[in-house]
C-alpha cells in the first residue's frame, strides 16, 4: 500500500518523502488537495507490516483488525489509483 500511495503521489506531482508511514502519505495527499475517501483510513493498520513485521516477529496480542475489511480497501485503493494511471499508448 505504500507504494500505491507514492504512486498517486506521484501522479499529483508530488514529491514524498522516504516514509513507511501510511497515514502521513494519506495526509500528503490531503494536504495537496486531493479527495481521500475517508475509508482508505482502515489502510493505516498496515503500517506496522511495512517496517516492524518485516524485521521482527509478528506479535497477535494487538487488536486484530478486520482483515476482510482490509482486503477490500485495499482492492479499492489499487482500483483507484489504477483509474487514475493515463492510459496506455497502443500505438
């Protein structure tokens, strides 16, 4: 998901800095200007699977998350982004 984030980043022109940080790329977003449905909000749970989980083991004790839920915000926000990708040049 963060690299889908700096995509659409990057598609607003925007430069990003080298974070892991889901919800401060979601607020970059934002502070541009751009429309974020607030339901890619349920993404920032991920976070901790881009730094901590890569490098330490996974401890269950935190709250669980609805991982059903995750699934499709995470479906929706590569579906939107994609939209927003010019399309191909077939020529």
């Amino acid at each position: 998901m963060e690299k889908v984030l700096k995509a659409w980043l990057a598609l607003q022109g925007v430069l990003y800095p080298r974070i892991h940080d889901l919800d401060r790329l979601l607020d970059l977003l934002r502070e541009r200007g751009v429309d974020v449905p607030a339901d890619f909000d349920a993404l920032s749970a991920l976070t901790d699977f881009g730094v901590a989980f890569r490098y330490e083991a996974y401890d269950e004790s935190d709250d669980p998350f609805d991982r059903g839920e995750i699934i499709q915000q995470v479906e929706k926000l590569l579906h939107h982004v994609t939209e927003l990708l010019p399309p191909e040049d077939k020529s």
